[in-house]
C-alpha cells in the first residue's frame, strides 16, 4: 500500500485514542500495521491472539481513528478487510508531571518479551549538556530515527528504536527539597 497518501502525523487528542494506544496488545497490533496492510487472521497470527480477540482490539483502534480498512476483497463470500494505520506516526500527548509515559511502558514491555538470543543494543547514558546541545541532539537522533524509518523494507524482520532524551528529576525535586 503507497504510504504517501497517508499524513504524516496523527496527533492522540482524545480520550478514547488515548486509552486505545494506552493497551500493550492494541500497541503490538498498530506495530504489525506500521508497514502494511493486513487482515484480522493476519493481525492475530502476528501478536498471537485468538481472532475474535484480534477483531475486538482492531474495532477499538478504528473506532478511535488510528487505523482504517484500505482493501476489501471477497474469500468465499466473505469479505475480507484489510486494516492500514491512519497515519505514519503517531504523536502521544506528553503526559504531564507524574503521570505514566505510555509509549515507555509499552517499550519496556517490548524488550522485556523480546527474543535473548537475537541481537539487541540497550544503553542507557548519563549526560550534562546545555540546553543547545540537548536540542541538537535530540534532533539528531529524531532524523536518525526518521533516515532508518524511510529505508524500512516490510519484507525484513521488524527492529524497534526507543529513545527518551530527557531532564531527570534533581534530588532536590524528588524529596520536596528537603536535605
């Protein structure tokens, strides 16, 4: 399917987006859909569901507009939908103080059920950086992320790329100021 018809950012702006993108299975599923179509029997044999739970998650997604049906065909009298994302990327609202990054969450549970036998590259690094060098680098690594976005081939195995650049929180915040 051309992605070029499709916008390039779908901004979660509502509750019911929020809590479709908030669940790990309907995450896993807009993953399958991420480079191209497929059907309900598809999607589940992918994540690992039963169909009917596949096509509960799949009208969840449609319903809050983050995935649409771009192919029907008839198999045996039966038509067959085939489910696309919406849009190339989608943009979760930031979660404010406190509250649960979802994306992170799901990234987490990700590596967490990922194969050990497979290469992986999981680095955490400890930075002081300006504020200019913070921005640099977290657009570096945004078109990094976009460079390797538009060379993905759906015929390849799937990789997931999760960066957090990010202002931890001081002690002095963390403990009320307290000393």
């Amino acid at each position: 399917m051309p992605t070029d018809d499709l916008p390039e950012t779908l901004h979660v702006t509502t509750d019911e987006q929020l809590r479709a993108v908030s669940n790990l299975t309907r995450h896993r599923i807009m993953a399958v859909l991420r480079f191209e179509p497929a059907t309900i029997t598809q999607i589940a044999e992918r994540v690992g569901l039963a169909k009917g739970s596949s096509s509960y998650h799949v009208r969840l997604l449609e319903r809050a507009g983050l995935v649409k049906v771009v192919r029907t065909r008839k198999v045996r009298g039966v038509t067959e939908r085939y489910y696309a994302m919406a849009a190339r990327s989608i943009a979760l609202p930031d979660p404010g103080e406190g509250g649960p990054d979802v994306l992170m969450r799901h990234a987490v549970a990700d590596l967490e059920a990922s194969p050990t036998d497979r290469e992986r590259h999981v680095r955490m690094a400890h930075l002081r950086l300006t504020e200019e060098h913070f921005a640099e680098l977290g657009a570096r690594l945004q078109a990094l992320a976009d460079e390797y976005r538009e060379l993905s081939d759906p015929s390849l195995p799937d990789a997931s790329l999760v960066f957090a650049l990010f202002h931890p929180v001081s002690h002095g915040q963390a403990d009320g100021g307290a000393k």
